[in-house]
C-alpha cells in the first residue's frame, strides 16, 4: 500500500524559497518567475490500496509524472511524507533504497529505456542482475517473463531490432522481472499506435488482474484510464483536482476542468454494449 | 485582411523611417522565389553607415573592409604607387655608389692597381646599375598607379552596388528574425549606431591616406620589448620553481615511466624476433580478423626486410607506453566531464591548448623537469595525444540516453553499476573512436620525442631530415605509418568499419 501525504515538489535554484512561496495561500507570480520556480507537485495526497490500479491522469505538464516518480524517490520530494506499508520510505539510505527499489518497485517508461547494447533477454533480466542474481537463474525468469507477454523466442534479439509495441513489452517484462510487488507506469502506451495501444491495454489488464500488483499508472488519455482504472486521479498544475472511479468522475465531475476531461470519453462498458445509461454522459 | 495590416503596422515599426518603401520592398521580396531585384539607394550612397544605422552588423563590417580596401588602394596610388619606395631606393643607392667610387678612388690613388681599389670600383658600378634599375621601376610605377586607382575606385562602386542590391534582403531577413523574437529587439534606424559607424570611417580612412602621405607616421606598430623579456623571465622564474618544487615527484614519475617502457621494450626486443611476430600476427588475427591480418602481414615484412624491426619494436614500445597511459587517465577524465559539466568547462580549454600548443613549445618545461630521454618523449607525446580520448569518452558518456540511466536507478542499479554495465558499454564505441584517435596522435610525436632522445624509427626520420636523405626518410616514415596503422587496427577488433 503507497501513501503520499501533502507532497511537494518544486523545481529551481533555491528549492526551500520557493516552496514557502509556493505553499502560501495566493503565492505571488512574480515571486516565483523570480525564483525561476517550477511547481512540479503541489501538496498531493493519495493513497493506493493493495492490489489496486490507479491511474494519475492530466494534461502535459499537470505533474503526474513527477508525482510517480516521488513514490520511488527517483526525484526527491521538497516537502511531505511518502510511505509504503507504512514505512517512512524518506528516511532511508541510499542502500536500503536500492534495496526497496530492487526488490519492491518495477517501472515501466514511456520511452522503453531499454538498454541498447544488451540482448532482449538480458534487458528483461537487468534489475536481477542489479540484485545479483546468478546468470542462469536470472535468465531463466527472464525467459518465462517473455513467453507471459508474448515474445516467445525473441530473447537473443537485439533491442533495436524489435518494433515499438515489442520494447514496450520488453519494458514490461523488465518491470516484473524482479517480481514486485508495486508496479509504476509512466506513460507506457502514449507513444504507441492505437491498435497496438488497445492490444497491449488489454494485456496488461489480463496480466495485473492475474498477479494482483499495485499499480500506478500514468496516461493523458481519459479512454485508457477509463478502461484500465480501478480509481482515476486527476491531476491540473500538479494538484490532485479530483479522485474517484470513471463513473464517478463522468457523472459528477468536480469542476469544468474534470467535465471537460470526460466530456469525450468512452467509459469502459462502451466497448462491450453502449448502454443508454453511458451515452448520456458521452 | 486584418493579418496584412499587422504585417504592414510590423514592417513600419521595424523600419522606423520609410515604412512605406520598406512594406514594398519587402512585400515584393516575399512575393517570388529566387532574387528579386532590389535597390535600396540609401544603402548604396552610405554603405557602412547605413548598415551601422540598422544594426546589420553581419553586413555591417563586410562592407566597411570593403571601404577600406578601396581607400589603401586609392590612397596607395596616389602617393606614388611603389614608386616613391622605389625612387628613394634609387637615391639610396646612388649616394652609396658615389661613396663607393670616391672610396675606389682613393684606393686607387695610394695603391694603383690594388685588388682592393677593383673590387671597390666594380662594387660601385653595381650600385649605379642597381640604381638604375630602381629608377625605372619607380617610373614603371609610377605609370601604374592609374591602373591602381581605377581598381580602387571599381573595387568601391561594385561594393557599394553589391550593397544597395542586398540591402533590402538583408533588412528583410533580420525583420523575419525580429518578428520571431517577438518584436521584442531592436529595431528602426538607430541614429546613434550610424553615428558611430561613421565616426569608424571618420577615424579609419584619415589614417590610411595619412600613413602614405608619411610612411614613418604608422610604421611600427608601438611594442616594448621590456614588457616581452620581463613577461619572458618571470615565466622561467615560474618554471624553474615548479620544476624545482616538483623534482622529487618528477623523479618518481620518470622512473615508473622508465621502468613501464623497459618492460615493454624488453619483451618486444628481448624475445626472438619469430615469436614476437607470430604473436602479433595471431593477434591481428584473433582480435580484428583476416584483412587486418593480412595488413599486418605486410607491414611486418616491410619493416623486417628492410631492416626496421628492431626500432620499430622501440617505437611501439614509446608508442605502446605514451597511448597506454594517454588511455589509463583519459578515460577516467573523459567519464568525469561526461558526468560533470563544470568539469567539462573547465577541461575544455585546457584540452585545446594541449592539442593546439606546438609540441616544441612545451618540450622544453618538460625537460626542464624530466629531463632529456625517453620518459621526457612519452610525457610529451601523452599531453598531445590524450586530449582526444578526453573528449570523444565524454561525449560517449554524455549521449547515454537519460531515460536510460533512470530506468537503471529505478531498478535499484548503484552508481558503479550504472557506470561499468550502462554508460561504458554505451559509450563505448564512441571511446574507441577516441583510442584510435589517440594512438595516432601519438604516432605523430614519435619523431619530436626522438629530438629529445627517444630511440626508435623517429631517430631515422630525424636523420634523413639533417642529411637531407629523402629516400631514407621516406622509408622510415612509411615505417612509422605502418607500426601506427596495425596497432590501430588491431586495437579495434573486429568493429571497426
């Protein structure tokens, strides 16, 4: 279970002067121009149950990016409290880090950051060999993690040689290699095209509900959230606007912000039957 | 519509003065492909100033040489051409003619027939036929000046007709950049800019046409020597002390040197030539395959045949030695700059006067401190041919994809682990590139190092090059070259395009 609590983060020369601008009532812009300050996550607070699927969802540049990435410190938090099953994860060191970062966290990136130069399989394997684990063992998770998302066989492959929808799975795989018990997402369908987008969104679903992670996802596309999301936040100049399930968020949306976020979306039981309950909202 | 008279209202305040000729000049640029015609007579009439006053200054100093070119050729031809030097020289040399024949004459009188007073009279009838000569070509001169001036005077009008028919391109370009910027720049005539641009014409043609009215006004330019030698002896001050401070580590340092070469020379000339030579072809084989092989084949020929096997292993033992630590430290720097860019800021520079300061000129501090001999050779073969592995590690490690490194922290990865399993690897055509550069910057000092003792191929080179021996020369030279290209592509591998 992760718990974000009131959690800051800004970016600039001096981080402790703005986020005491930031944090007042009516922050002055010019102040914050001044500081050339930027409010990357302003006093979020979340909580991801075990097991669950939320989705952070907004606009470029909304912060739900850099809100994923405090959950597993890859950015320092400028101010609040992040734990994970209750422990304080900002107290750790940079070893026991390492260590809840190997063994707790995978994370899928929108750009596949895969590694060039390694083979497929040992790409997949590469956090168990972060955590030193022997080659052949970790090459035999590796192998079993390809054949669950579909590419049986293509371990001796370069990474280049594969298309943008198979790095993507390679990116997943990598992500479960380690078996975590947290899963972050960052994007990981926006750059690919809609039919392998739908195709992988489907796989994805099939997989998370079998091995039950929690999972935090991050997308700009209300379908998607809508159609993979146990809970969707939403998220505008890095505050959390409004959280709730699709339904929630398409029948009683927060502000104009959130109606015209939803206005255009497909709600996930449009895809089986459109119920005349759903095109009401469409 | 609306869009147009926004254009228009833009072209008019960039213009400032002439708006109206400016939104037809440019509306007519824009209206074709290819040059259109376009005079801007302004432009023409007032060249720099003009160019000053808008603040093109790209356009600005072309045309201001172009002026002063034309006023040197002018101001030149006017003052005579050659031929007021040339007449002076004449006159010099007529008065030391005259010397020279009353000088004769004098001799003549105390020693008749002396060898000296013929020497003297044959000296002062060249003098009067060089005399004579200078004459005629300061009349020849002076005849040419014409020519001179027509070519100034051409030289001022093509310019300036360049300039009127650019004018508008010119202006029509920055306003395309002024409006990008957000009309936010400069813009209008600047009265105060076409001020000073005219007072640069002011100050600058005055000076051209007064240094040939009176050759001795500008002739040398104001130097003091003092401030030369004293710049010169503190700076030998300043080595003396470095190399008196650092002597002992300097000792230290020549020693391991010496001892890392001798190992190497002592395994490539100690062993028997055969086994030395089946190893290097095993290896050409193993790392780099048959075509290198078959390169080195050659090259080991050449240089057994004719007899440069033994100082070619020297040479490659220097070589080795000087591209083994220009690596051993390279690399690490080059990762350090990759990672740290004030690092980087501060390298640069330095890198670039290693690479760019002749050899000769810090060979001396060198061996000021090391002393003449081998290790001298190889430090001062490593400062000239370590700055490329610097710089191409570095940008191998600085083009390591950032999402990357991330994904690699987000696994838990250590900052070791990133550096040996990611960015290396990564990097590491790139370094390679750099090694190859380096092992032939060192091959390039190999004959330098040998003017400070380094045995080898280099002292051949050197030889052929005191003796004139062009043959030899060549021989030796080629000899370099093939040691520098089998090691180069032997330390590729297979990789290698």
């Amino acid at each position: 279970m992760i718990e974000l609590e009131d959690v800051w983060k800004v970016f600039g020369a001096d981080e402790r002067a703005i986020l005491r601008e930031a944090r007042r009532d009516a922050p002055d812009e010019a102040v914050l121009k001044r500081l050339r300050a930027v409010v990357g996550v302003a006093g979020a607070s979340l909580s991801v149950g075990k097991g669950e699927l939320v989705c952070l969802m907004g606009l470029s540049g909304s912060g739900k990016s850099t809100l994923v990435r405090l959950v597993n410190r890859l950015l320092e938090p400028s101010a609040g409290r992040v734990r994970i099953d209750g422990g304080d994860i900002l107290s750790l060191g940079p070893k026991a880090l390492r260590e809840l970062r190997s063994r707790r966290i995978g994370m899928v990136f929108q750009s596949h950051a895969l590694v060039a130069h390694l083979s497929v399989r040992d790409n997949v394997a590469l956090p168990l060999e972060i955590r030193g684990v022997a080659r052949t063992k970790r090459e035999d998770r590796a192998d079993e993690l390809l054949a669950r998302v579909g590419l049986d066989g293509l371990g001796d492959r370069r990474v280049g040689a594969l298309s943008g929808g198979m790095q993507q799975r390679v990116g997943l795989a990598r992500a479960l290699a380690a078996d975590p018990d947290i899963l972050l997402m960052d994007e990981p369908f926006s750059a690919l095209d809609p039919l392998i987008r739908h195709d992988l969104q489907t796989q994805f679903m099939a997989l998370s509900r079998e091995l039950g992670k929690t999972t935090v996802f991050v997308t700009h596309d209300v379908d998607e959230a809508f159609r993979i999301a146990d809970r969707v936040v939403l998220m505008r100049a890095g505050r959390i606007v409004q959280t709730g399930t699709a339904e929630a968020l398409a029948s009683r949306p927060a502000d104009d912000y959130v109606r015209r976020f939803v206005r255009n979306a497909r709600l996930p039981a449009c895809d089986a039957q459109p119920s005349a309950r759903v095109r009401a909202f469409a | 519509m609306s869009d147009h008279s926004a254009w228009d209202e833009a072209v008019s305040r960039f213009a400032g003065i002439n708006g109206s000729y400016y939104r037809r000049a440019f509306r007519r640029i824009g209206e074709r492909r290819g040059y259109v015609p376009s005079f801007n007579v302004a432009a023409a009439l007032f060249g720099p100033v003009w160019f000053g006053g808008r603040r093109l200054w790209s356009a600005f100093w072309p045309v201001l040489v172009a002026d002063l070119l034309a006023a040197v050729l002018i101001a030149f031809a006017l003052s005579g051409g050659a031929s007021g030097e040339q007449g002076a020289r004449a006159d010099r040399l007529a008065t030391l003619a005259a010397t020279r024949l009353a000088e004769a004459r004098t001799a003549n009188d105390a020693d008749p027939g002396s060898a000296m007073a013929k020497s003297l009279t044959r000296s002062a009838a060249a003098l009067e036929q060089a005399a004579k000569d200078a004459r005629q070509a300061a009349e020849d001169a002076r005849s040419g000046a014409s020519l001179i001036v027509a070519i100034g005077g051409g030289l001022l009008l093509l310019a300036r007709l360049a300039a009127g028919g650019l004018a508008d391109h010119i202006a029509e370009r920055r306003f395309r950049e002024w409006r990008l910027e957000g009309d936010a720049g400069k813009a209008g005539f600047s009265l105060l800019h076409a001020a000073g641009a005219a007072g640069l014409l002011a100050v600058f043609v005055p000076i051209v046409f007064l240094h040939f009215a009176d050759r001795t006004l500008f002739d040398a330019v104001p130097s003091d020597p003092a401030w030369n030698s004293a710049a010169a002896a503190r700076l030998n001050a300043g080595v003396a002390a470095v190399s008196g401070a650092a002597s002992p580590v300097a000792g230290r340092l020549t020693a391991a040197i010496d001892a890392m070469l001798g190992l190497m020379e002592g395994i490539l000339t100690g062993t028997p030539w055969p086994v030395v030579m089946a190893v290097i072809l095993a290896l050409a084989w193993q790392l780099a395959g048959f075509r290198v092989f078959l390169l080195t084949f050659v090259a080991v020929s050449y240089l057994a045949i004719l007899g440069y096997w033994e100082k070619s292993m020297q040479t490659v033992a220097l070589l080795g030695t000087a591209a083994l630590i220009s690596v051993a430290i390279g690399i690490p720097l080059g990762v350090l700059c990759g990672y740290n860019r004030r690092v980087a800021a501060v390298m640069r520079p330095l890198l670039d006067f290693m690479q760019t300061m002749p050899a000769f000129v810090y060979l001396i501090p060198v061996i000021a401190l090391f002393g003449i001999g081998k290790p001298s050779g190889i430090i001062a073969t490593v400062i000239f041919g370590i700055p490329p592995v610097v710089r191409l590690t570095a940008l191998g490690i600085a083009s390591v994809p950032a999402a990357v490194r991330e994904a690699a922290v987000a696994f838990g990865a250590s900052r070791t682990f990133i550096l040996f399993r990611i960015d290396l690897p990564t990097a590491a055509p790139s370094i390679m590139a750099g090694v190859s550069q380096t092992i032939l910057m060192c091959l390039s000092m190999v004959v330098i190092a040998a003017l400070i003792g380094a045995k080898g191929l280099g002292e051949d080179v050197l030889h052929a090059l005191q003796y004139a021996a062009q043959g030899q020369g060549l021989l030796a030279g080629l000899a370099i070259l093939l040691c520098a290209i089998v090691l180069d592509r032997i330390v590729q591998g297979r990789q290698s395009p």
